[in-house]
C-alpha cells in the first residue's frame, strides 16, 4: 500500500463519484478505477458498493476513510517536519558550558535568543570542567561548549572569540585593600595570600595568572584552590585569602566581599569562547553557532 492509493481512495469516497475524482486528481478515470480495485485486493476487502452509475462506501470503506484521512494527515506532518529538521528549526542541541560561563552575561542572551528565533528547537544544558567539555564536544556528546579557553590545538574543533573580559582583584570587604586608593599591582597582590581557580576545571582562568605573576618575576602565594569561581568568592569572604575572577561576576556576594580594580597590564582580558565541531553535521547546529556569532557581533557593537 502506498500514500498514492489512499489519496485516490479519499477522493472518491468524498467525491461518491469516480468521474470527479478523476477529474479533481487530474487523471484519467479507468486508471484510477483499477488503482481501487489493486487496493480493495491487497486489504482483502470491500471498499465501494458498485452499482450502476453509482459508486458507495461500504460499512468497511466508511472504517476505512478515517484510517486513510489520518495516515495522510501524518504523512503530510512528517513530510513538513522532516523538512524543518532539514533547516534546523526543530531538533536538539546539547550544550556544555563551564562554571564560570554559566555566570557570563552572554550566555543566557544566546540561550533566549535562540529560543525566540526557533521555538520549537529543544536545548539541554550541562555544566562541567573545561577538558572534558572538550572531550564531550569531540565525542560528539554535546553540541557546542561556552569556555575560557581556545581549542585551537584539536584539529577537528574550532573556537571564535565572544567577547573579552576585564579581571578584578576580589577580597573581603574588611579588607586593607579596600582602602588602597590606586589600581592594584603585582607587588602590592603578590603581598597577600591566594585562593585560585583550579587547573583542571579552568584552566583559562589559571595559566593566564600564573604565567602573568611568572613573566612579572612574582610568585603567587596560594592558600586554597576551588572547582568554581563562586567557590573562590566564598572563601575570600570567609577571610582565606584574596582572589581574581572575570569583571561578570562583580555582582555576587557584594555584602561580604568587595570587587578592585587591577593597574593596567597585570592582566589580559579573558577571553570568553564558543567551541564547536568543525564538521557542522545538523543544521540547528549551524543555525546556533551563526546566531551566537552574530549576537557576539551585536554585543561588541553595542
């Protein structure tokens, strides 16, 4: 049985004529006759009471019809899904993204905005540490992963730059610090004890430190590492130490700890990336990767 048959069997049981089925399918009236009766042969049953001049639905036909309307109906919205999927309006997309991106600005503007251009398209998000998003995005676990570090160095991945974020010295808020009146340097940082983002979780955030307090010729004296940024932000407000963390996350805990402002040149803004296969196999994958960049666009624009 195919699709073909069930249209010509709809028509003459809505049409009670097999002239003007015919003429509404737009062929001729004997091959549709016979393309019923091969139908009626391969049910094994009566659809049409015949008479003379007069064609009717049997008791079984009237059954029938219904069945025949609805497998079109699914036919037809498969047809117009399968071709949405083709576009990448519709389908799934798993994206990773690590602690301190999930705390980024720019990363719940993507997520909204790709849910009001494609509605219907479903998204689940997972946290995790940098390498084994990595790991995730080459065993094709996940989509697309928002990061701190470039995956320039694997040859099947590609990264683009979303924005760059100034650093700032966090400490507590009873700090000495606080009263310092100049941006703060090496030699007035390297004073006081640490609390960093560990290498493994993020190591975007840790080598760009430590290869910056190396190169100054300083040696950084740290007293506790964390998984997440947050986690360096507790500890500082517990007293432990200080910390550095990107200017996005100046808004936690603004009663127990206080945000500095860092002397030009002790650090790099961090780059904040979006990672993806270079094989873009799906569409809705392209179709977020372009928008993503073009919001990224927007946004340095602004």
């Amino acid at each position: 049985m195919d699709l073909r048959h069930l249209r010509y069997f709809v028509a003459v049981a809505e049409e009670g004529s097999m002239t003007r089925a015919a003429e509404r399918l737009g062929i001729q009236q004997p091959p549709l006759g016979q393309q019923i009766r091969n139908l009626e042969e391969e049910l094994g049953v009566q659809l049409f009471d015949r008479r003379p001049r007069q064609i009717a639905l049997s008791a079984t036909g009237a059954f029938f019809v219904e069945e025949a309307r609805a497998v079109l109906r699914h036919a037809a919205e498969a047809a117009q899904r399968v071709r949405r999927f083709d576009r990448g309006e519709i389908g799934h997309l798993n994206i990773g993204l690590t602690s301190s991106a999930s705390l980024h600005p720019m990363t719940p503007k993507i997520l909204r905005g790709f849910h009001q251009t494609y509605p219907q398209a479903e998204v689940s998000v997972r946290e995790s540490e940098t390498y084994e998003l990595i790991l995730a995005l080459r065993e094709g676990r996940i989509d697309a992963a928002f990061l701190h570090i470039s995956t320039d160095r694997y040859a099947d991945l590609e990264s683009h730059v979303l924005s760059r974020e100034e650093m700032m010295a966090v400490v507590p808020i009873d700090h000495p610090l606080t009263q310092y009146r100049k941006p703060l340097d090496w030699p007035r940082l390297l004073e006081e004890d640490f609390v960093i983002y560990r290498r493994t979780d993020g190591p975007g955030i840790f080598d760009g430190i430590l290869e910056t307090v190396a190169a100054f010729g300083g040696q950084m004296k740290i007293v506790g590492e964390v998984s997440r940024l947050i986690g360096a932000i507790n500890l500082v407000a517990a007293g432990r130490g200080i910390s550095i963390v990107p200017v996005t996350m100046r808004a936690l805990h603004p009663e127990t700890v206080a945000y500095l402002p860092l002397a030009a040149g002790v650090l790099q803004p961090l780059p904040f990336y979006m990672a993806h296969k270079k094989q873009l196999d799906l569409a809705i994958i392209a179709n977020f990767v372009a928008q993503t960049l073009a919001i990224s666009s927007q946004t340095d624009g602004a």
